[in-house]
C-alpha cells in the first residue's frame, strides 16, 4: 500500500503514525511530471 499525502503536515503526521510499515509519499496536487514546475515529491 502506498499512502499520498499533498501537504508537508500531512506527510508529517503520516511518517509518524505509519512510516515504519507503509510506504508514505507526498506530492503535489497537480501531480505534474518530474521536470515540471511545481513537482514536489518526498518520502519518508
């Protein structure tokens, strides 16, 4: 299972809760490709 979180907080809270069995991402709402502007992705 992969959890996607669209805000920093909600990364956060995420990694803290559920990072130790579930694979955690977040990324930008718009979801644009890698080389566009505004991407954002992170993990924990």
């Amino acid at each position: 299972m992969i959890v996607v979180e669209y805000t920093d907080t909600g990364l956060a809270n995420a990694c803290d809760r559920w990072g130790a069995s579930l694979g955690i991402v977040r990324r930008d709402r718009d979801v644009v490709p890698e080389d566009a502007s505004g991407y954002v992705r992170k993990t924990c």
